[in-house]
C-alpha cells in the first residue's frame, strides 16, 4: 500500500473533523513507522487532535508493539548473528557495562550477610590440613 496522501494542503477547506474518514490499516501503518499525531493528521487532512481524541489507544497499542519487535529483532541480531557490534550496545543497555568494564551499579557492594543469618544447625568442617601426617589414608600407609 502506497502511503502517500492524495492531496498535498495544509487544510482541506470545508471539511470538518466529522468528516474526515480515517482508514484503520493505514493509521496503523502510519503509527508502525512512528509518525505522529501531527503527521497522522496531516495525512488523513484533519487536525491532529482528530486523531488522537479518536484513535490514541490503538496508535499507543500499535508503536509499543512495534518497539517489542524492534528489541526483539536487536536481540536475535545480537545472539542468532553474533553480530558484535549489537551485543556491546545491548551489553551497555541491558546489564549497564561499560567501555572499562565496570558496571554502573551496587554490584560491588558486599552482600547483607551475617553469621546471626546462618540457621543454628550448620557446621563448617575444616579441610585436613595437607602438611599433617594424621591426615593421611590407610592407602597411602
């Protein structure tokens, strides 16, 4: 479907906003490559109030699932593709890493723990000290 407007006028004289018809496949066509309200308007040939008073809920419907299938699409160039230049800038969005490294967050903070936090019945068996001759086993004797 081409998507250009027959007429090319600020304002269609004469016309009012209860006139205008507004064709459903075409408005969403127009919200899936972002146009706004203005643009929208302007293309149907009615003010962009028209447009929004009638239509914001699907137009917000239709750009919120293109930008799922936009990051959708960014995550499998990034995975299926290996295309490295999408898994830094996801890297950077997703998990905040940056050029140098560190992350941009309380990662490095030391976790709230204590040993009050231990239940009463764990016990921390100490490993036999290599260098004591008591550990050794019937096997090696």
């Amino acid at each position: 479907m081409e998507l250009e407007p027959e007429w090319f006028e600020e304002e269609l004289p004469g016309k009012s906003a209860k006139t205008v018809e507004i064709d459903r496949d075409t408005l969403i066509k127009l919200a899936q490559i972002g146009c706004t309200y203005d643009e929208m308007g302007k293309f149907f040939g009615c003010h962009s109030s028209t447009v929004r008073d009638r239509f914001s809920t699907l137009i917000n419907q239709v750009k919120a699932h293109t930008r799922a299938r936009l990051r959708q699409a960014q995550i499998d160039l990034a995975i299926e593709k290996q295309d490295k230049t999408m898994l830094i800038w996801l890297g950077k969005q997703f998990l905040h890493q940056t050029e140098n490294g560190e992350r941009n967050s309380d990662d490095r903070q030391p976790l709230p723990w204590t040993d009050a936090d231990l239940p009463a019945t764990f016990t921390v068996e100490e490993a036999p000290d290599e260098t004591d001759d008591t550990a050794s086993t019937s096997s090696d004797q």
